[in-house]
C-alpha cells in the first residue's frame, strides 16, 4: 500500500482497524492505549519501524515519555496521518507546540515531521524566552537545525558595519529624506545605533573603521547644519528647533561611546557664540525656554567632556567656551527658578543633577585654565551681585592658595640666584 493511500484509509484511533496499540502515560501518570496501524507507524517513524520487526507475541509498543509531554506525542502520533506535506505545516499554531512535537518526532525519528517543525519555527517570530528554549531543542540536529540556526548566527563584520552605516544615514537623515514615516523610522534607527554600540561586542571593531567615522562625522555636520538653519529661520518654530537640538543632543551621546566627542566639541564651541546670539535675542526673551535649557544641557554635557580632561582643548578655546556659556547659565538659572515660583507647573528648570554637573565642571574647567584666564573669570564673578550659581567659592580658594604658592616659588627662586651669584 502506497504512502497516499495508507494515510487516506486508516483513520488515527480507529480501533476497529488498528493492528497496533502504542502505549503512552498521560499526564495523570496512568498508562494509556491509542489505537493506530502498524503501516502508518512504519512508514513515518524509523523507531517505530524497528519496534515492529521485534514483535513476536504482542500487539503494543510502549514509548517513554514525562507527563507533560504527553499532548505533544498524542499530536505527533495524530500528525503521521497527515497526508500532504502542506497539510502538515498548517497544523502549528503555536511555537510551544511545535516545539514539543520536535522533540518528540526527533526521539521516534520521525523526519517528515521533524522537517515541518523546523520550518515553522524557522519562519515566525520569536521572543527573547522563546529563541531560548528553540536553541537548547536544536542544539543537537545537526545539519537538520541549519534553517533555524541561520536566523541566528553572527553575522560577519563587513555585513555588521554596512548595517550600522545604513542605520547611522537613516539616523542623521534630515526633513524629508524618507517621507511619510520619516520621524518613526529616524527614531527607530537611533535606538538601533545604541543598542548596537553597547550590546554588539565587535563594535569597537567597527566604530574604528575610517568609513563609519567619516559618515559619523558627515552625520553630526548636517544634524547641526539643519539646528542652524531652523534657529535662524525668520519664523523659527520652538518644535522644530527642538527637534534638531533633541537630535544634537543625541550625537552627542552617540559620539562619546565612539571615543569622538572631540568633534562635537569643536563644532560646537565653534557655533556657541552664533547660538546664543540668536537664543538671546529680545524676541525670544520670554519664549522657547525648553530650547534654552536643553542648550544647557546639551553644553553641560561639553564642559564635563572640556573640564575633566576627556576631550584635550588649547586654553584659548577652553577660555572661549567659558566667556561664552557662563554668563548665560548664569542668567537662566535664577531666571528659570523664579518663574517656576510664580507659575504653577511651568516645566523648564535646571535641576539639580545638571545643576550640579555643571558646576563641577566648571570649577574643574577653572582651575585647568592660565592664571591670569581663572583671576578675570573670577573676578567677574564677584562683581555679579548677589553672588548667584554656579559657586565658584572652591575655585576662588584653590587660586588664591596657589597664587601664594607660587609667590613663594618666585621669592625662592631670586633667593637661590643671589646665592648663586655672590658665591660666584
């Protein structure tokens, strides 16, 4: 009797036709018989197969098996009547059950179906739980798990980096670059960058590859070309320039896990005094206040990159960005403070955290500078009355103990000429 035929004429439990009892034990632990058919069982399973050239006296097989994969073997043995292999794949409807019939077909070497569960579950999504469990099944499938194990398997650097330059282009695209889902796709790909700068181990690999930092680089100067031009514009709109700000702000962050924070720190020192020249303008006095505390933010994150020595500035530049930001963090704070006292749930502040980062940083940014760069700072933060954030008071006593200091070094140094000379 033909494979066809056998699986049109037997009915899965007909006793009235069954020549064969497999017994299995069901999830009460008690044994259970099902009625089936010796050619059905021989022509789909290799372990059946070998059962029955054994059987002398006896029509039942046993088939070991824990309590709770007993649904899983009851379908596995309802399958081998399945007649077309279409059929066959229609009847998954779950990962958790595929996956319990794979190991039950694996064990009685039931390839048709062992083949129909592979491709199922090589083509439906998985959960992080899921893949788990897929891979401890197939683990031990050899050439038959390769479809499933193909989904997952490292993938080669070059393809790695051609994947990031992608995601970096859709990241820093700019206005319609990719209409109309431009905004969902744009965010998609930037938290795809993070994920992949902290979670992919070869990314250092990667990152130091000169074609993903020159379009890094090419990345952060049309991000802040398009900050420019939304700022600038005659009608600036506070979301728009919010936006483009948000996406500085990411850069940022991008480029400090890439070691190449330099380059933002430049570009913006370059273009603070452009900034604020806007920012500062009488028109905007009492509006975009999200925009000018993000600024502070964004330039908190540049002095702690300048102030702790992470990104090496020639003290001009370093004089610059201070005589440039400081008196404008020192205007906001007091300004954003007393307007969150009189309007109830006015939402821009400095809180305390950027509050204090800025300050370290700037008192760290201080002390690195030249004498003559920390007394003019200092002393134009005296003569701001009151004396108001950021406290430059641990700045002021360091500058003064070291001006004694080298007072002494100098007085010291004549000292030990004269001496030199009147022994002479």
């Amino acid at each position: 009797m033909d494979k066809g035929r056998a699986s049109k004429t037997y009915k899965f439990g007909d006793r009235s036709s069954s020549d064969i009892i497999v017994r299995l034990r069901n999830r009460e632990g008690r044994p259970e018989w099902i009625y089936c058919h010796s050619l059905i069982l021989k022509e789909k399973s290799k372990f059946f197969a070998d059962q029955l050239s054994r059987l002398e006296s006896t029509n039942c097989i046993e088939v070991q098996c824990s309590e709770s994969d007993y649904d899983h073997h009851v379908k596995l043995l309802k399958l081998l009547y399945v007649r077309a292999d279409h059929l066959l794949l229609d009847s998954w409807d779950s990962i958790r059950t595929a996956l319990g019939v794979l190991q039950a077909a694996v064990s009685l070497c039931c390839e048709e179906i062992s083949q129909s569960c592979i491709q199922y579950l090589e083509a439906v999504p998985w959960e992080d739980k899921e893949e788990e469990e897929i891979l401890k099944a197939v683990s031990g499938l050899g050439s038959l798990a390769m479809p499933i194990l193909a989904r997952i398997q490292p993938v080669n650097l070059n393809a790695t980096k051609n994947v990031f330059i992608s995601a970096i282009q859709v990241a820093t695209s700019i206005g319609g670059s990719y209409p109309p889902l431009c905004d969902g796709l744009k965010t998609s790909a930037q938290e795809q960058v993070e994920y992949m700068l902290v979670e992919d181990e070869d990314m250092p690999l990667v990152t130091a590859d000169e074609e993903v930092r020159s379009e890094i680089k090419i990345g952060l100067s049309k991000i802040f070309s398009a900050f420019l031009q939304e700022l600038s514009s005659v009608e600036a709109a506070e979301n728009e320039v919010m936006r483009s700000l948000l996406d500085l702000e990411w850069m940022c962050n991008m480029l400090l896990k890439m070691d190449l924070l330099k380059d933002f720190v430049f570009i913006w020192v370059e273009n603070s005094y452009n900034v604020l020249g806007v920012v500062q303008d009488i028109k905007f006095d009492s509006i975009m206040w999200g925009v000018k505390v993000k600024l502070i933010e964004v330039t908190g994150k540049v002095l702690e990159a300048v102030g702790y020595g992470n990104v090496v500035l020639p003290a001009p530049i370093r004089v610059q960005l201070l005589k440039i930001w400081l008196p404008f963090i020192r205007k906001m704070k007091p300004l954003l403070d007393s307007i969150g006292t009189e309007e109830v749930g006015f939402p821009y502040k400095m809180d305390d955290d950027l509050c204090q980062g800025i300050e370290g940083a700037i008192i760290s940014l201080v002390l690195a500078l030249p004498s003559n760069d920390q007394a003019d700072i200092l002393v134009e933060w005296m003569q701001t009355q009151p004396l108001r954030y950021p406290d430059l008071s641990e700045a002021f006593e360091i500058w003064c103990y070291r001006t004694k200091s080298a007072k002494r070094r100098l007085l010291v140094g004549f000292d030990n000429a004269n001496n030199a000379t009147v022994s002479l």
